[in-house]
C-alpha cells in the first residue's frame, strides 16, 4: 500500500467516524435521518477514489450509495467540479422562460419586456444568476452559451 492509499485510507476512517457522531447526535435529539436521501460523493480530478460509507439505523447497516453528481442548494456539483450539467440545466430553464414570455407576451413594447427579462429569467432563483458565485463559469464556452441567452432574447 502507498502513502495515497494509505492518506485515504485514514480520511476514510475519519469521515466514516465523522457519520458516526452524527448519527448518534441526530438519535440523540431524536430528529430521524432519512437514510435513502443519504448518498456519498467523491470531488476529484485525476485519481478516482474508492470510498465506502455507511449509517448505522435499528442495528442494521445501510451502505450509502456513492453518486456522481448531487444537488445542493439548487447548484449541481459533479464529482469533478466543472458544474458543466448546472450551466446546461440553468440555460434551458432560461429558454424555457423566455419562450413563455414571448408566446404569453405577444403585444408588448420594449420597456416591458426588458422588465420581464430582468425579473424573470436573469435574478430569479433557478434561473441563470442564481448561486452564480459559487459555480462561476470560467471557461469562454460556459460564457458564450450564457451570452446568448441574452442574444436571443435581444
């Protein structure tokens, strides 16, 4: 076994007694973890890291279900942090919304769609601006596919 391994070995350990506290703290205060809402996520680049996590419930052992993306908060992380998925789901809801617009708002003068474009598509919760600090699109693909939906709209 390498030094990685056995790195990992040891965080596994740590995290796996960090579940274990919560657990008992959760039974404690008799707030009930839902076990199938519980799933494990590995964030990497290049090594792919083979973790195994479980809850103890009732004396029965529950493997938690390693996924590969997750939704937090209304941001998808994936296992590598490109939020790649995120930005593709945000632009199509934005799509989708400004397609209402246009089929509900059909004679309108500029002033109100511009109103409705800033209060509908741009600021809302899960459209483009939501969370945007945290999934910052770096990349001049990720940008220019969000420039266009104000290309679009204009």
């Amino acid at each position: 076994m390498n030094l990685i391994e056995k790195v990992f070995q040891s965080d596994q350990q740590k995290l796996q007694s960090i579940l274990n506290v919560i657990k008992n703290w959760s039974d404690k205060w008799l707030l009930r973890l839902n076990i199938d809402e519980c799933k494990s996520v590995s964030y990497c680049i290049k090594h792919s890291i083979n973790t195994s996590y479980h809850i103890m419930d009732r004396n029965q052992l529950f493997h938690l279900e390693k996924v590969k993306s997750m939704v937090d908060l209304g941001v998808r992380f994936d296992s590598s942090l490109t939020f790649r998925d995120h930005i593709a789901e945000k632009i199509n809801k934005a799509y989708s919304v400004l397609g209402i617009i246009k089929r509900n708002f059909i004679y309108m003068d500029e002033d109100t769609f511009i109103l409705l474009y800033k209060s509908m598509v741009r600021p809302s919760a899960p459209h483009v601006e939501f969370a945007n600090l945290v999934w910052c699109p770096y990349k001049i693909g990720d940008l220019k596919e969000i420039e266009k939906i104000q290309k679009r709209a204009t």
